[in-house]
C-alpha cells in the first residue's frame, strides 16, 4: 500500500484522470486542494486500485504518508511536472 499526498490547482478547464484504456473527466471547482493518492494492492480481481481524494485546501506540503517496499523516494520530494499533450 503507498500513500501519497500533494499540492493540486484545478485550473478552469478542469482535469481528466486517463490511462492508456480510459480517461474520466473529473469536475472539481476552480480552487487548491490536497490530492490524497492511493495505490492499493490487488485484491480478489488481481488488479491493483488507485484512488485520488480531492480535499480543498490552500497549504499542502507534499509528502509520503504511507510507503510499501518498492518505494525508495529522495529525501526532499521533486515538485515539477508538467501535463501530458
């Protein structure tokens, strides 16, 4: 199980959650928000789960709350990205 949380800015278009198969357009207002990730491990489907919790927020620090083995992050977190074309 991996817990992450980050800073988020939902900017007035939105945003949309995809993968190679799928992409679910996610509604949220224009505002700041901690997104809370979650990677699951597989359970009775053989599928991992990934959940992405919004909670509006103005001051997020990011860091690792929960981390499995396979984790092995740098002590300070990198905070740059960039959205996908």
């Amino acid at each position: 199980m991996r817990v992450i949380i980050v800073p988020f800015t939902v900017g007035k278009d939105g945003i949309e959650i995809a993968s190679i198969a799928d992409a679910q357009p996610i509604h949220n207002s224009e505002e700041h928000y901690a997104l809370i990730f979650s990677a699951l491990p597989a359970t009775i489907n053989l599928f991992e789960t990934y959940e992405f919790t919004f909670v509006k927020s103005e001051k997020v620090e990011a860091s690792i709350l929960k981390a499995d083995d396979q984790l092995s992050p740098p002590e300070k977190l990198m905070m740059e990205a960039y959205p996908a074309v």
